[in-house]
C-alpha cells in the first residue's frame, strides 16, 4: 500500500506535534548483543510467535536503534550485552543499577558485561 502525498504530509505534520511533546529520556540504555545470541535467548524463552524471527530482521533493528541513536545525540548507555546473564548472574544486572547512579555526559558512553563478573 502506497500512501498518497497528502496522507504523507498528514502523517509527518502529525509526528512533528506529538514528537514536540514527548519528554527526552534523561538516559537511554541500549542493551546489545550478537544476533546469534538474540536467537538463543528467543529459543530459551520459547515463546512460539518470537521463533521464526529472521536474522535480517533483528539486525535490521539493531541498525535502526543505532542510526537514531546517533542522529539524536542521545545520552545513552550502550551496554555490550554479549555475554550477560541477567538471570543466572546477579552481577550482571548490579553493574547496570550500578551505573544508573552516576552521572553522564551527552553523547554514548559503553559499558561492557564480560562474562568474569
């Protein structure tokens, strides 16, 4: 389905007042991690409408997230997820409640969760 010109307009004028209003996150926290260990953990939960996600498409969004994330100049948080446990290793999580106490600057700051924690 192709919208028309008009119904784009309508749409972008439409973005533009609700994007004016909503509040800027003081903090944003990406989580990030491989999209093969994205599959073991869709697998793990096993929900049934999460397992026939195509690789293309988390990576896809991870793009995304990425590309708005530094078109924005967000403050983030962007946590290397690649090895974290957040069920089976507390650690895991302290580090991230952790590191909401402390102060940042504009821009991304990382974070890596290694799996000696």
């Amino acid at each position: 389905m192709n919208l028309s010109e008009e119904e784009f307009r309508l749409y972008q004028r439409l973005f533009e007042i609700i994007h004016q209003q909503i509040t800027k996150p003081d903090l944003l926290i990406y989580l990030h991690a491989p999209v093969d260990k994205l599959q073991r953990n869709i697998k793990k939960r096993n929900r049934s409408y999460e397992q026939k996600i195509p690789d293309s498409y988390l990576f896809s969004l991870q793009e995304t997230y990425t590309n708005y994330i530094k078109q924005h100049n967000i403050k983030t948080l962007y946590v290397d997820a690649s090895h974290a446990d957040f069920l089976g290793n507390e650690k895991h999580l302290q580090v991230i409640t952790d590191a909401l106490e402390k102060e940042y600057e504009d821009g991304q700051h990382f974070l890596s969760l290694d799996q000696d924690f």
